[in-house]
C-alpha cells in the first residue's frame, strides 16, 4: 500500500509502536539478581497478548506477578533506572490495548488479592489492589456486609477498577467504584511507597484515583463498605429509547430507588430496571413514583409488541428475534437459586453471569460516552444510530452516576466530563457479534464512530479503561491535557508506567 | 487453584494460554497437576467448555511425554493387582473408598441407610487405586480393570465414594444405576431434618459440578429450608476442601488453607460433610465437631 493510500481517511492508530528493549538485558539482569522473579518464556509473555477488547496485540519482554508493594517499588525502581516501560494489569478488561504491553514488563496485579482487614464498626474494608471484585464480595458477605458499587463484571479487579471509574446499577445513588476509595497505598512511578487520601498526601491520591494507572500503582486500597442486603427488582418495558432515558434520569434525580439503569435490545425493547434495598423503599416508590414512570409491566408490554409486529408482519424477523432473546435472556435475570422470597441475592453474580452469557464474545467490543445530563439523549440516540448502521443486533446499556463535588479534584482528566454536575451518564453500545465475522477494521472503525460522537459533542468516555490517547486532547483539550501530562513528567520522569495509554 | 496460587498460570485460562504460545507440557505441567479437577470452572465457564475434560487429556499427554514421570510410578506401583474374579450377587454394592471404610461405625451407619430397599454389600475392592489412575490421567491395565469391573457386572445399584470412578463407570457399566454416596444421604429427610443454621454442611464438590444444575437446586433447598451454612460461593459453586485424591497422593495444594478458608466468617457449631475425606481434612483443622452426615443418623 502506498503512503498516501489513506489520504482524506481518517484513521486512529490505537497500537503504539513496540519498545525495542535497548536496556532489557541489563534491567532484567538487574532485577533478576534483586530475586524477583520474571518471566520471559513465550508461553508465559502470550497469555497477555490481548486485552478483553482483542484488537490491540502486543508481547511484553518479561512478565512479574506482583506480590508485595516491596517487591512492585523495587521493580518500578529498577525500571525507571533503566528507561524499561511497565504496563500493568488487573483483569485485563480494557478494549482498546491498555493493559496490553507493547515491550517491557508486564505487571499482573492478581497476584496481590488479598484481603488485609474487615472493619467491621467502621464500614470500611482494606484490600490489596489485584483483588477481583467478586472475590472481595465473597468474604465480606460472609460477615454479611457488601461492597457500595462495582463493575457488574465478575473478573474487574479493585485496582484497575479505581484508576478508571467502575460502574454498577447503584452508582446513581453512591457514585462511581473510584468513589468508594478511602485511602490508597501506592507505588509511584519512582518506586516510593506512599500512603495517600483526601488528608494524607492528596495531591496523589487526587490524580491516582481516575487516572488511567498514570501516577502509581495501587497496591492497597481501604474503601467503604456496607451491610448486605439482597434486591428487590422491578423491570420496566419502553418501545421509545427517548422515554426510557427520559424516565431513567427522572427517578434518579428524584432519589426513589436504589438501583437503576437500561438494557435494550436494539431501540425496539427497552428495559428499566428499578431495584430496591428494603421493603420501605420499595412501597414508597410504587405508592409515589410508579406512576410517573410511562414504562409498561411485562404482559402489557408484550401484547402492545406482538399488536405492533402484527401490523407490520415484514419485519416478522426482527419479531422473532426479539421473542427469542427475551426466552433465553429473562430465566437468566432471575435464576431460581439467585433469588429467595422474590429478591435478588447477588446482582453481580446474576448480571455478570447474564451479560457473559448473552452479550459477550471472545472479544469485548462496548465503545461508550459519558455525559452531562444536557448531552446524554442526544448521546444516546446517535450511539443507537451508529450501531444500527453497523450491526443487525446490538444493547445499549445506561446508568447514572453520581457526582460528589467534594471529588471534583479527582475528576479532572477522567471519564466524567467537565460539564457534568450532579449526575453524569453513561452509555455503552454493545453489538451482538454473535458467530458473525467482522475484521477488526469493522469493528475499530464502528468504535471510532462512537468515539467521534463524543468528540462532537463534548463527552467523556468511561468504564473500560476510559479515555484513549487518540482522543484525548480532542475530547478534552490541550489545556488540561497539557497540565496533566507535566505533572507526569514530573512524576514519573522516565515516562515508564502505564506508556501509551493516555499520554 | 486460584485461591491458593493467586497466579494466572495455575488456572484454565493460562493453561489455555499457555498453549497458544507453544507451552511445553512441561511448562504446564505444574499447573496440570495441581487441578482438583473439582469441575466449578466446567459449570462457569460462558462458553461451555469442558475444561475439567480438557485438563484431563493434557495430564494424558503430559504423562505419555515423560513430564512428572515420579508421580507416574508412584501411581503405577499403587495400583493393586486384585484379581477377585467372584461375582457380586447383591442388588445393592457401595464403593466406599479408603476415607469411608477408616471409620467403620460411620461406613455401618451408610450400608443401613442406603439399605431402604434392598440391602447394602460393601465391595472388598472399591477401586480406589483406579479412582487415583482415572484423576492422575494413567493408564490402568486390561488385567486390573477386568479384576475391578467383573464383579459389579450384576449389580443393580451402584453408590460410589469417588466422582471420577463414577464418571467413568457411567461408560463402563451402562446398565447400573450409579449414585454418589454423598449426594444419596443428602436427600435422606431423615438427615437432613437435623441440620440447622448453627452447622456447616458441605457438599462433596466433585459431585455437586457433575450434575450441577439438578444439584444447585437441591441444595439451595436445603439451605433455604434448614438455614445452615454450605460451602457454597456466590456464584453457588462448591469450595472444594482438596483433600483425598491426587493431591493427598502428592500434595499441591494446601487443605488445610482451603479449610480454613471455607471456614473463615462463618459462625458455625458443628461441621457435617457429606464425604468421609472432607470430614477428615475438617477434623483436622477445625476444633468444631465434625460429623459425616451419616453420624446425624444418631445425633
Ligand atoms: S477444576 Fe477446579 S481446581 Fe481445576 S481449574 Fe477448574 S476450578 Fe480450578
């Protein structure tokens, strides 16, 4: 191909060029000797060649499974001597190659998971950073208490979770997963252990919290907690993503359930889900605020939907489509030994399980926006178009998500975008790829188109590793863009961790 | 494995991995032998992988290549050489395994409550040496499996200790009707009724992912009705204790953290499992009394 083949295309490169390893040999026998052991076989390095999107892929030199914030400091040490990038990862559930490691080491954070200590008077719980979130949920509700909110995604780790936001269909009422931090143990870029919070060291724990793994890496973390309760849950059904979006945001400001959020198949069955902590909340709502939703129950929905294909018996097979996904998809939202007494025991096991299930791949393709209140229909409705242009099948799913403006500082750069007050919203758009073929061309160009709405509009992106390089400064400028980008240098002057991903 | 190695390698998934890049079996080996083959991933995995198949069939390989050949020749020397050629005439046997027949008060208790119709024989040889080949992925002469299967070949009603001697006698006597022992005075509501929300109860975890949708429904009854403890996780798997088998064989995993951690949090008084060995790894870390299930029969 020639080099002026693309011209007048526009095209975001997503992978950045590989790290030729100029000084591995000599980091690596330097690290080696301090007794930390790195991999380098290729089986060992192949098992993160990809991240949960599949479309970036790239090798790391070596591999460390962290085990201590020791052992992490003298390992960033070493690498910021030696100029050697370190990419790190939790679950790996980025889309678009940020816990891939083009060169370098590759830092796999599961291996620190434990949990430190349960408090049980204060509600707060510490953890080291590589923990999946289900597996904290496992032993704090053998104490009967849970975490706030989480990713509904059973292998988001606590750490990578933080550094870039995290969702759950609670964070309308308690904020984003980064949010709930606390206080953070950190490795910075220099290899110092810092303890840090809004009171001890906060200028770091401002920038860690939300930010793309750029300003250190969490090795411990002491984040809020509460005691467990199971879900009381009431779905909601809309043919007009309008109303729907409209409705969701009018039960979040008005502060009457505890859970919310939409899952659609395409913009023909829009599902709100409205959930509930208590039996009080849950009568108060439907006493007071069932009637202003305009969703319809389950039957009454489903006649008005086969009175609607009836009339218009060409498009019986996106009828069918519909009737068989709601068969497959709905036990699934309600499996009889996740439920008791009509409630709901674990809304991460049962989402997670429902969206690997029915949603997912062996590839994660959720390009998203994040928004102001203001921009979120308009969002919204040209994501759906964007999707509809690409795919036959596809969801959107939306939340809310609380701000609190005392973490304004913690914002600045993230996924929520600076216009955003009170609330910001989030949508991600999900095409069913199901056994179809798509190059990663396709399915790169069909995120990009995503991403350009944000641009246009002035949005964010958020949730699976968030902001990208290549839209960064158009997102957000260069002013602040700028400003973070210094403080990096500052902080990590051999620009090692986390390379690529933002700056 | 994951809950003891805390290492992506010691899981499926790296396994899989792994494989993709070229691994050696002797890479993986390590990783290999140290699956309980528990089956909680078979019943997670999105994608209905077999992966407790595929773990299977890698240890074949890795064995045929040399990898770990000590474990080999260990395995192969246990293997016992009976050759009891004398059919079983009852309609009713029970392959109680060595953990079940070490504590004969108990293993009397199970041959009287699986006795409903029929009355209960004890095997001599219950296959346990085979039950270890079959997990460790070694080859079992023709010479020892017609010893082990003669015998059984009239029998109605097999109850069987170990899930992986019952998976494969599925295939090799298509005829009987086989049943874990554990799972089988689960659903005594003689039993059962005795349970309350101050015991533990912990299922065999082999035989729980076997038949795991039948079985989830079972014991999230259970739980429901009696209120007691079960080493369920959230996602309603098993937690496996790690003992007996291949790892008491040659340990790679820790019991007693796997004990200790299905204990950690609970308030429990009494610990009833419904395996002879899971009750031995309890007993052994635990200060609690520790019953088999069968024990509630008098408690
Ligand atoms: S069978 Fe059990 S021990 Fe083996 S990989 Fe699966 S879950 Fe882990």
């Amino acid at each position: 191909m020639g080099p002026d083949a693309l011209q007048g295309i526009p095209r975001q490169q997503t992978n950045p060029k590989r790290w030729q390893g100029e000084q591995w040999q000599t980091f690596a026998t330097a690290l080696q000797q301090t007794g930390i052991e790195l991999r380098v076989t290729q089986s060992n390095t192949g098992t993160y060649v990809t991240d949960a999107g599949g479309l970036a892929h790239g090798m790391p030199h070596g591999v460390v499974i962290a085990r201590s914030a020791t052992q992490v400091a003298a390992l960033i040490q070493l690498a910021q001597y030696h100029h050697v990038p370190v990419t790190t990862r939790g679950g790996g559930l980025t889309t678009e190659g940020e816990s891939v490691a083009f060169g370098g080491v590759l830092l796999d954070m599961t291996g620190m998971s434990r949990v430190r200590h349960i408090d049980k008077e204060a509600l707060t719980v510490r953890t080291e950073g590589g923990i999946f979130w289900h597996l904290l949920a496992e032993a704090l509700r053998r104490e009967g208490l849970d975490y706030l909110s989480a990713p509904l995604n059973l292998t988001s780790s606590v750490g990578g979770t933080i550094g870039v936001g995290g969702i759950d269909v609670n964070s309308s009422k308690l904020g984003c997963s980064a949010d709930q931090a606390i206080s953070l143990q950190v490795v910075t870029p220099i290899g110092e252990i810092v303890e840090c919070s809004d009171q001890e060291n906060s200028e770091l724990f401002q920038r860690v919290i939300l930010g793309y793994g750029q300003f250190g890496i969490i090795t411990e973390a002491t984040l809020r907690i509460r005691p467990y309760t199971p879900l009381r849950m009431h779905y909601f059904y809309y043919s007009s993503l309008r109303v729907a979006v409209e409705d969701l945001m009018r039960i979040d400001r008005a502060q009457c359930c505890d859970y919310s959020g939409i899952l659609t198949m395409m913009d023909k069955a829009i599902t709100l889900l409205v959930a509930f902590d208590s039996d009080e909340r849950e009568d108060e709502f439907l006493r007071q605020h069932r009637k202003i939703l305009r969703g319809y129950g389950e039957l009454p929905f489903a006649l008005r939907t086969a009175a609607y294909y009836t009339l218009r018996p060409w498009r019986v097979k996106e009828a069918l489509y519909l009737y068989q996904r709601k068969r497959q998809l709905f036990p699934d939202l309600q499996p009889t030994h996740h439920m008791q007494k009509g409630q709901m025991l674990d809304r991460t096991v049962v989402f997670s399980r429902a969206v690997w299930k029915h949603w997912g791949g062996r590839q994660m393709v959720i390009p998203d926006l994040a928004c102001s209140i203001d921009k979120f229909i308009e969002a919204v409705e040209r994501g759906n178009a964007v999707c509809k242009k690409y795919f036959p099948h596809y969801t959107l799913y939306c939340v809310g998500i609380k701000l609190r403006e005392e973490h304004r500082p913690h914002y600045e750069l993230s996924c929520f975008p600076p216009d955003a007050t009170g609330w910001a919203y989030g949508c991600e758009f999900e095409p069913m790829l199901g056994d179809d073929n798509y190059s990663r061309d396709q399915l790169q160009s069909f995120k990009n188109a995503i991403y350009d709405i944000g641009v246009d509009l002035g949005t964010s992106y958020y949730r699976f590793g968030g902001m990208m390089k290549g839209y960064i400064r158009r997102a957000l400028g260069d002013e602040v863009v700028n400003k973070h980008l210094a403080m990096k240098r500052q902080a990590d002057p051999a620009m090692i961790l986390n390379r690529n991903v933002i700056f | 494995m994951w809950q003891q190695r805390r290492d992506v390698q010691f899981s499926p998934q790296g396994i899989a991995k792994a494989l993709q890049h070229n691994a050696t079996h002797d890479e993986i080996a390590p990783a290999l032998f140290s699956c309980l083959l528990c089956g909680a991933c078979d019943v997670l995995c999105p994608e209905e992988i077999d992966i407790t198949g595929m773990i299977s069939a890698l240890r074949k390989e890795a064995l045929l290549q040399s990898s770990n050949a000590t474990l080999k020749e260990a395995v192969k020397a246990h293997l016992a050489q009976a050759t009891s050629d004398i059919r079983i005439e009852e309609n009713t046997i029970v392959l109680a395994g060595e953990a079940l027949r070490s504590t004969p008060a108990t293993l009397n208790k199970v041959l009287t409550l699986l006795s409903c119709e029929t009355s209960a024989a004890l095997a001599i040889d219950d296959g346990d040496d085979i039950a270890l080949a079959l997990e460790a992925g070694i080859e079992i002469s023709d010479h020892r499996l017609h010893a082990f299967l003669e015998p059984l070949q009239k029998v109605k009603r097999l109850y069987v200790s170990n899930v992986h001697l019952l998976k494969q006698l599925r295939h090799w006597l298509p005829a009987t009707e086989l049943f874990t022992i554990g799972h089988s005075l689960s659903q005594l509501n003689t039993l059962t009724s005795k349970l309350n929300k101050n015991d533990l109860y912990l299922i065999e975890a082999r035989a729980y992912h076997l038949d795991h949708k039948k079985k989830v429904r079972h014991y999230s009854q259970l739980r429901h009705e009696r209120g007691c403890h079960i080493n369920l996780d959230l996602q309603c798997n098993a937690i496996p204790t790690a003992a007996g088998g291949l790892n008491a064989f040659e340990p790679q995993l820790d019991s007693a953290e796997q004990v200790r951690w299905i204990l950690s949090g609970r308030n429990v008084q009494r610990i009833v499992a419904e395996c002879a060995e899971d009750r031995r790894a309890m007993s052994q870390v635990s200060e609690l009394p520790v019953l088999h299930i069968a024990d509630l029969m008098e408690a």
